[in-house]
C-alpha cells in the first residue's frame, strides 16, 4: 500500500497542530484530493473537525490501547483509496505513555508509518533560538524523519526573516509560515475544544478560515511532494470482517446470533448528538461485522429508543454541560431505565456512565445506576491497563484490555457490587458497574484491540431480541 502521508508534529501541546493539521486537510480536500485524516493517541475532539474538514471519518491511531503492531492496518484501513493522508500528533513529539518509553508518542506513530514529520513550531517569543530546538527534535532520534517546520504565529516580516536564516543555516526547510490569527481559534472548556457536534455551523466557518490560512501560508506543493517521500506500507489493512471471523479470546454471550450470515440483525442502538459526541469509528464497523444494525438517536431530542432496539451504547461525550436538556428528556430516561431494568445489554462508558447514574449535577438522570455524580475542579487524565473482574454483556471475567479515562466528574460510589474493571496500572483498584446487562465504566476502550468484545455485545443484543420475540408472540 502506498499512500502519501505526513505526521504533523509540535514540540508541545498548544504550538498549533490542530490549526495546521485541520487546515491542511481542509485545503487539500478544496483541491479535489481524497485525504484521510488521523489522529495519533486517544483524543475524540480533534477528529470531529478533521472529518468537517475532509468529509471522511476521523480515525484514531493509539499505540497504548491498540498496541504498536495494528497501527499501520488500522492506517492502512482509514486511509484506502485516498490520495493524502495527514495524521496530526499528540503532545509533543516525543511525549507517549508515562514512563513507558516511546510508547504511544508521535514518533512511535510516525516510524510505524515511515512517515516524514513536519514540526509545526509556535516561533511567538524566539528568533534565532528556533534553530537549536529544531535541530533538537531532528537528532534525538535518527529514526524519525523530520522533513521540515511550519512556523506559527509569527509576529512580522522581519521576524520571519530573522526565523527563516536561522533554519537555513541549520538545513531545515520552512514549509510554511502562519501569523497569528486568533480569528480563527476554535473555543475551549474544561476538556479541550469544543466539539463540532455542538457549534457545527461556526465550526464550518473555523475550518474554511483555517484552510485559508494554511493555503496563504504553506507550500501546498512542498508538503504534498514531501508525503509522496514515504515508501509503501507492507502490511495488510485492517478489516472489521476479518477481525470478528478470528477465532475470539472468549465466547460470545448468548446464543451466538448476531454473527455474520445468522439471520435477522439485532438492532444496536448508539448514543450520539451534541450530548454523545465521542466515539471510534471502527466500534460501529465491527459490531456491524459481527451481525448488527447499528442505529444512532440522540438523548437530548428523541423521546423513545430505536424501534426494535436490542443492545443500547452510549459512548463519551460532555452530558455535564447538557445535565438540563438531558434531565428534561423524561420519556427517553425512562425508556432506558426499562431497558436496562428488562435485562437489555448496555456499554457506557464515561458519558454514558453518568447518563446512567441517579442524578448529575443535581438533575435527575436514567436511575440505573445507583450513584450520583457531579463535576469537580480534579481532572483524572491517562492511560489504563484494566482487567475485567465481573461478567458482562461486554466483557468476560479477565479479558484485559488498555484504555483511557479523561473526566472532569466524580461518580459516588465509584463502583458497584459488581465492579467492570479492575485496574492495574498505573494504580490498583476497582472501578465501575455491572448489573444485569449493564457494563458502565469511565474507562474508554478502543474495541480494535479486542474484536470479540463487539462480537460477545452482538450476541448479547441478538439472545435478547430472540427473548422478546418470544415473550411477544407467546399465546
């Protein structure tokens, strides 16, 4: 497989790679090009403005959760039939899993990909000092192919003449120079930007101005000559099919329908508008591999569930600053509450673990759960190394998965009877929800990493829809 590629890189986190990542994509889609988007490490933010820009799903690629070895597949997947593909970073570029080496950094992600980098530099408060921490970042490690900088925020001419001669006497070409331009700025809260789902129209005019800053001040023809530098990829892209036909770690709950070819497809209904914003792409890819419909309905506005719904998920999102709209959806609340009460397979994780909870905030919620939860000023940001420790829909009993918790909240009691996981580093202890169907959990998972988990929540779906069939027709 060969497709043209960039890493977009920073030294930092705020240097600007979401300008520059989200402009050159939009800009590159203006020119007729199929660009698939990517973002290294677990956000859920930053891809919703990279599929505005493309038209194409933002994908994740997360050496931690997924494991260094289905990076290039899961690449090679998002990526197939394109003509660019642009991959923004995380953090700084050599920044990863805490204490655990490259593992999971930018510069992981780019070698995977054999990929050249391009540091995107906030030259706000430096002149001739650019030159010694590119030079830096270029040296640190041979393997990394740094094939040239984008300069942000750029004060002047002769600021960028004085940037410009200090990078050419250390042999780095400049591919682009952006002054600033706060115009552009997309707004933030307490867990980074605000996502596309919940300001859609300004973000549409955020995206065109970045791709007209990016095209005024990059070399589009440098950088696309630059992506087509990278050798061809010689693994095989990942397929939802064929990963759910692999013989599964454990066995699918139920009676084993919902498999491909086993007839009528439990329908699996997903949370998602501006309440339910975060999710991977590739859990709605194999749990359709795996047998079901998949659905989606937004709790802020639809009173009932999907017709025929079997299996309920409700992924991440920002329910905290929709508490109200979310509390005043009675008939949904209660359609989930029987739901759940009835036995009805239920995955939620972080958002939808509060959409489960007896309250937020103080505003009534669904009441499945019997716990309460509310904001607080500690953000509890990282990876995850869990182990199942309770039976579910989801997961059985020491499946082990890595995952990602990134909250502003507090659920008490932080867990149940039947806790979901128990985790193992960086920290022990237990943490999360099992009752009757219900799997519910802060941890995020990337379901690419353990396929049969989709393929174990399909079955679960499908005995329950064969079980209402039942009761439905029963004389």
């Amino acid at each position: 497989m060969n497709i043209p590629r960039l890493v977009i890189a920073a030294p930092s986190s705020g240097s600007g790679k979401t300008t520059v990542a989200t402009g050159l994509m939009a800009a590159f889609s203006e020119r007729g090009l199929a660009v698939s988007p990517h973002k290294a490490g677990p956000d859920y933010i930053d891809p919703g403005y990279h599929a505005l820009a493309t038209g194409r799903p933002g994908r994740n690629l997360d050496a931690f959760m997924c494991g260094p070895e289905l990076v290039a597949p899961l690449f090679a997947h998002g990526a197939a039939g394109c003509d660019l593909a642009v991959v923004e970073g995380v953090m700084g570029l050599y920044d990863g899993a805490a204490g655990r080496g490259e593992l999971a950094s930018t510069a992981q992600v780019a070698k995977l990909l054999r990929a050249p980098v391009v540091l995107v530099v906030d030259a706000s408060s430096q002149s001739r000092s650019v030159a010694a921490l590119v030079h830096g970042f270029a040296s640190f490690d041979p393997q990394v192919r740094l094939g040239g900088v984008i300069l942000n925020k750029v004060g002047s001419d002769r600021h960028e003449a004085m940037l410009r001669e200090a990078l050419e006497e250390a042999g780095m070409p400049v591919l682009g120079v952006l002054r600033r331009a706060p115009q552009v700025a997309a707004p933030s809260r307490h867990l980074g930007l605000v996502p596309v789902a919940e300001r859609r129209s300004d973000a549409v005019s955020s995206v065109a101005a970045l791709a007209d800053q990016v095209r005024a001040g990059c070399d589009l023809e440098a950088l696309l000559a630059l992506a087509r530098t990278a050798p061809p990829l010689s693994c095989e892209a990942w397929s939802p099919e064929r990963a759910i036909s692999a013989p599964p770690a454990f066995e699918a709950r139920g009676s084993g329908r919902g498999a491909p070819g086993s007839g009528a497809a439990p329908v699996i209904a997903v949370a998602g508008g501006a309440a339910f914003t975060f999710s991977y792409a590739e859990h709605a890819e194999l749990l359709t591999a795996a047998g079901a419909e998949v659905v989606t309905f937004d709790p802020l506005g639809d009173e009932a569930l999907p017709r025929g719904t079997a299996g309920l998920v409700i992924g991440g999102g920002f329910p905290e600053v929709y508490a109200p709209e979310l509390s005043a959806n009675e008939p949904l609340r209660r359609a989930v509450a029987d739901f759940a009460a009835a036995g009805g397979p239920v995955a939620a994780e972080c958002a939808g673990l509060l959409y489960l909870a007896r309250s937020l905030d103080g505003k009534p919620m669904c009441g499945v759960l019997d716990a309460d939860a509310r904001m607080s000023e500690r953000l509890t940001l990282g990876y995850r190394e869990a182990v199942a420790v309770s039976d579910s829909a989801l997961a059985a009993t020491g499946t082990r998965l890595r995952g990602h918790e990134f909250h502003r909240t507090v659920i008490e009691p932080g867990s149940g009877a039947a806790p979901a996981w128990g985790f193992t580093r960086p920290e022990r202890r237990v943490e999360g929800f099992v009752q009757q169907g219900v799997h519910a959990s802060y941890l995020h998972t990337h379901w690419a990493a353990e396929p049969s988990v989709a393929l174990r929540f399909t079955g679960a779906a499908a005995a329950a829809a064969a079980a209402a069939t039942v009761v439905a027709t029963r004389p």
